[in-house]
C-alpha cells in the first residue's frame, strides 16, 4: 500500500515507522530513491511512502496494521509524543487510531484479539 508524504519528511517518517511500529526500511532502486519518499516492511505489510509536492495528509481513508505487543507500541507512541485515539465500534478488538508525522491516518489493531 501507498500513502503520500511531503518533500523532506523522510527522517521523521523514519523515526515513526521504523523506531516506533517496527518496520525495516528497505532500499529502493536507484532510480526511484531519487524521487523521495521511503519503502518500509513488516511482516507481510509493504508499506510505500511517496512524495506528493501536492500533499494533504489522508484523514479517512486509512492502512489498518495488527501490531505484537499492542500495549507496548501505544506506550511507545504516547512517551514520543503521538495521541492515540482508541475505538471500541467493533466488539472484541482492541484497536486504535494515531497520526503519522506528517498527519496521514493510520489504524492500529491488537494482533492478539480475533478480527
């Protein structure tokens, strides 16, 4: 999946995905990696960050992840400074709302609960 972020982001972004949910960076070809943006994996999750010069932050339309050692993760992204905004629509899952860096939406949800 692909969601967009401003030109220069890529450290910040970095610093969330990586230090924060895990993900490993991974390298794009050359001839991609000189457009910006970043390409992050975990798991079976792709995650593929492109520069948009035109960029508004995605507020409905979301990338849901389920995350091991949900709790940890929430604790992590609120001592970094991220709200988490947690959601009990669906019965039985533990899951949360966060915004990345640069204000994309992104959907959290326990690894351990039946979905």
């Amino acid at each position: 999946m692909q969601v967009a972020i401003p030109p220069g982001c890529e450290d910040r972004c970095d610093a969330f995905y990586v230090d924060l949910l895990n993900f490993a960076a991974l390298e794009k070809p050359p001839t991609l990696a000189q457009r910006g943006g970043r390409w992050y994996r975990r798991g079976d999750a792709t995650l593929h960050l492109g520069v948009d010069a035109q960029f508004r932050p995605a507020k409905k339309a979301h990338p849901a992840f389920a995350v091991d050692d949900y709790d940890v993760v929430l604790r992590q992204l609120t001592s970094a400074g991220y709200e988490t905004v947690p959601d009990d629509a669906v019965p039985g899952v533990r899951r949360c709302y966060v915004e990345d860096p640069v204000g994309n939406r992104l959907e959290l949800i326990d690894a351990a609960t039946p979905r």
